[in-house]
C-alpha cells in the first residue's frame, strides 16, 4: 500500500509572528519557515505503518513556490521514499489545495492519506475534510490513534465529551491530532541521503485546477494588547466589576 501524506510550509511555530506595515498581510521576509507541526505528525504516522510493514512507500506532496522544496526534503530526510512539489505562486485556498491533491491522489493510486488536521498559518481545518468529499472516500478527523487491518481502518477520534472509536474502509483520508505520536528528527545521514531521493515538480495548469482566489483578504491586524489585571477586595466588587464594567453577567 502507498501512503500520501501532503505537508504545508508555515512560519516556524517558534517565530513571533509580525504584521506587514500596511496590513496587507503577515511578514515573511527573511522569517524561519518549516514544515506544518500537524503535517510533521502525518509524516512520522505514514513512516512508521511502512517500518511495521503496513505500506510499502510513502510519499510528500506540497503546493506553492520554489522554497517549497526544502520542506518536501525535510519529509524525504525523516524517511519518506519520494516528494511531489506542485508549483504555484501565491497562496491556495483549501478548496482548491483539495481539488490539486484529488488530481494528484489519482495518479498516484494511494490507499491512505495522512493529512494534518489543521495548518498553524490560517487554521482553516478544511482541506482533509473536502479531500475525502471530493474522492468519495471515507474519513478520519482529529485522530489520536490509528490501527490498520486488512481494508479496514479503526481511529480514535478527539471530541469534545472525549474520545470517539470509528472503524472505516479504505482508501481513506485521515486527519491526525498532536497526541498521535511524536516525530521524529532527520539524522545528518539521512538529510544527505535526501538530497538524492526523487522529486518530481508538477506545474498547477498542467493539473487543470481552477486555483483562482474566492477570497479576498481586506485588512490584517494584531489583537489588541491585554489590559493588566487588577485586584478585588471582596466577591461583592468582583460581582460587580464583572456586571457593570465586563459586562459577562
């Protein structure tokens, strides 16, 4: 079985994020980029049902400019057999991220997908959702654990009164949670090895997907900075405090 696994490059979770001057967007330039934490998951799940003998290859597939490369090495050098780089030059909505990874899951035949629940950029939580609509194939969102027999898949999903056991058919798409593993680092060896590993770029025309924006974004800010708090004498001024200033009774 081949496992699919598409991974999106995001500022790096560690890097403060800044808005442009003139709030046209978030600032990118000369910012740390790495691979989506959710997509990091995904991978490190795809890699390890290959080492337990559950699929034979898996390969990374990302979408957007150049740059995108390094992040689909990034997957090759954690243990992934091959990337799809598919070139595009401004940012892709999720609809038609699905609808380029739908193009892409037909040609290349996969049992399973292993997708990120959500990226830390935009936290759409879309695009493994429309996926699997698009293909007609079963899901599973928000997974925290996963076992595999035969055509059949059983996940644990995270809701919010607990914990949700499904079983469901493949080929599938399934959307992992932080608590399904931890991934794991690319060694020095296997990041040259990487480098070496075949990496086919694919051009969005030549997928015939419609990638033109719906949206249209009018104006990005910052959240306001928090106001420090204060202290009350009693519960009778906390009460009214939250009545008459906070309003939230």
């Amino acid at each position: 079985m081949k496992v699919l696994v598409p991974i999106k490059r995001v500022i790096d979770y560690n890097v403060k994020v800044r808005v442009k001057a003139d709030n046209s967007g978030v600032e990118l330039a000369n910012v740390k980029m790495a691979m989506n934490p959710f997509d990091e998951i995904a991978v490190e799940q795809a890699l390890r049902l290959k080492e337990s003998g559950g699929a034979d290859e898996v390969v990374v597939v990302s979408i957007g400019p150049s740059q995108n490369q390094e992040t689909i090495r990034t997957g090759l050098a954690m243990g992934a057999d091959r990337g799809i780089h598919i070139e595009a030059s401004h940012d892709i909505e999720p609809l038609a991220v699905a609808k380029l990874l739908k193009e892409v899951v037909t040609r290349e035949n996969p049992g399973l997908v292993f997708v990120g629940k959500q990226a830390i950029d935009d936290d759409c939580n879309q695009t493994g959702q429309m996926l699997a609509a698009l293909l007609g194939w079963a899901q599973g969102t928000f997974v925290s654990g996963i076992e595999i027999s035969g055509d059949k898949a059983t996940v644990i999903r995270e809701v919010d009164g607990g914990l949700e056991h499904l079983a469901i058919s493949m080929p599938a798409v399934v959307t992992v949670d932080l608590r399904l593993n931890e991934p794991r680092y690319a060694s020095l060896p296997n990041i040259m090895k990487a480098k070496k590993k075949p990496l086919d770029s694919i051009s969005v025309e030549e997928l015939g997907v419609d990638v033109s924006p719906r949206l249209t974004v009018i104006k990005v800010e910052e959240p306001e900075a928090r106001s420090a708090g204060i202290k009350v004498a009693d519960v009778s001024e906390l009460v009214n405090k939250l009545k008459n200033e906070a309003k939230v009774i």
